[in-house]
C-alpha cells in the first residue's frame, strides 16, 4: 500500500513539475538562461547569427533608450534578424507569418540579477498563423533558433 501511494506521489510531482514547465511556456516564449552578462550574450548571439549567414537588421538597447528620457531599466537588447532562405518559405505557407517576421531575441537581465534569452517560438507562431503543411520549415527554424541561443548563453 505504501508503495502505491509513493509511487501516486511521485508521478503527481512529476506532473506537477512538467505542468509548470509547460505553464511557463504556453505564452510561446522561449527563454534561455544565460551564464554571461547581457552584453555578453548579445555580442555572442550577433556572432553566431553572422557567422551563419543571417542578416542583423537591428540591434535595440531599450535601456539606453530608457535613459535618454530619463528612466531606468535593467540591461535589455533586442536583436532583430533574419533571412529570406529561412522566412521565405514559412511565409509561402502563410504570409500573415510576416507579422512576425523578421526574427527577435530580446536578452535582459532580471530582478534577480540572471540574465535571459528569450525568443518567439517558431510553432508557437506557426500555431498562431494557423500554418499548415510547414513543418519542415518550423522545425528547421526551432532548431536553428535553439542553435543561436546555446551558442550565445553557453
């Protein structure tokens, strides 16, 4: 009987573990802890994305903007980037995809001091755009997109 209700017990944490971990990503944002600082993590991420042929349209310090009208934030860039071998084709399938194209990190640091990459992810916005008979794309995108962040955070 014990066994039972320890075993209850463990896959109840179990589920509740996983349920959290799902909860926290039903929003389609991928975060990614960081071992560097932001500006780090950011200079890594621009490297690895060149290094792989992407385009940076834009580089955004929301904190510098913050300062300039005099309001403090802690370390936030945003990287915008992309490349139409890579968009294109999602954009074939559905081109109400572009509203979320081209491709964003955002790497901030948060009220405890650890720094984050976070993206959109690519099913998530697939799923939103209701994009169907893609999946290659998707795929293809959500792994070149976990590539860049390991590259960066690591």
């Amino acid at each position: 009987m014990n066994r039972i209700r320890l075993s209850a017990a463990g896959f109840l944490l179990f589920y509740l573990i996983n349920s959290q971990v799902l909860a926290e990503h039903s929003d389609g944002v991928v975060r990614v802890k960081s071992m560097h600082s932001v500006s780090v993590t950011i200079d890594k991420l621009e490297s690895a994305l060149k290094n792989k042929g992407m385009t940076i349209f834009k580089r955004v310090s929301h904190s510098a903007g913050a300062a300039k009208v005099g309001l403090e934030l802690r370390p936030t860039e945003l990287m915008i980037f992309g490349n139409p071998k890579v968009g294109s084709p999602l954009m074939q399938c559905q081109q109400l995809a572009a509203l979320d194209l081209p491709q964003k990190a955002l790497v901030y640091e948060d009220e405890k001091g650890q720094v984050w990459l976070a993206y959109n992810d690519p099913k998530y916005i697939a799923n939103r755009h209701n994009v169907s008979g893609c999946d290659d794309v998707v795929n293809k995108i959500a792994n070149a997109l976990n590539n860049f962040s390991r590259a960066a955070t690591q």
